[in-house]
C-alpha cells in the first residue's frame, strides 16, 4: 500500500525546509532534508505512535517523489509525495 502525501519546501537561510501535509491538513516538519542526485532523505515523527522515520524517496520531477520510510525495527511504509 503507497500511502499518498503534499509536500510544501521552503529555504530559510539558504537552507532547505521541508513540511509533509497529511490528508487531514496538518503539517509535520522533517529533520534533515536533503536532495541530491534525484534522491530525497529525510527524518520525521510519525505523528501517532511517535516513531522517527527515516525516508529515502526518488524522483524530484513534476510528478513528485515515491520512496520508503522505515523505522528502527525496518518496519515501512511506501509514500507518494506531492508538491502542494
């Protein structure tokens, strides 16, 4: 199951900001966001049990970025992320 998902990306300071936009609206900051090579990694806290995710998602183009997040037990989830 890809569980779909908006992205918004700013810079503050030069520096890459990146919000995911659940279904509901709201909005979760990652930690460390980088893009490079078509590739986007990053960090967040699942916002119901509280779990850091890492994700590793390809793409970049206008049709947004698909890829895993995974916890410390490598549990994942697939995600399809699009520009807001």
């Amino acid at each position: 199951m890809v569980t779909p998902i908006n992205y918004e990306v700013t810079y503050i300071k030069n520096e890459l900001v990146l919000w995911i936009i659940s279904p509901d609206g709201s909005r979760l900051e990652t930690r460390s966001p980088k893009f490079e090579n078509g590739t986007l990694t990053f960090q967040f806290n699942e916002p119901e049990e509280g779990i850091l995710l890492d994700c590793k998602l390809e793409g970049g183009n206008q049709n947004g970025f698909m890829g895993e997040c995974k916890d410390d037990s490598g549990k994942s989830a697939r995600f399809d992320m699009k520009k807001d």
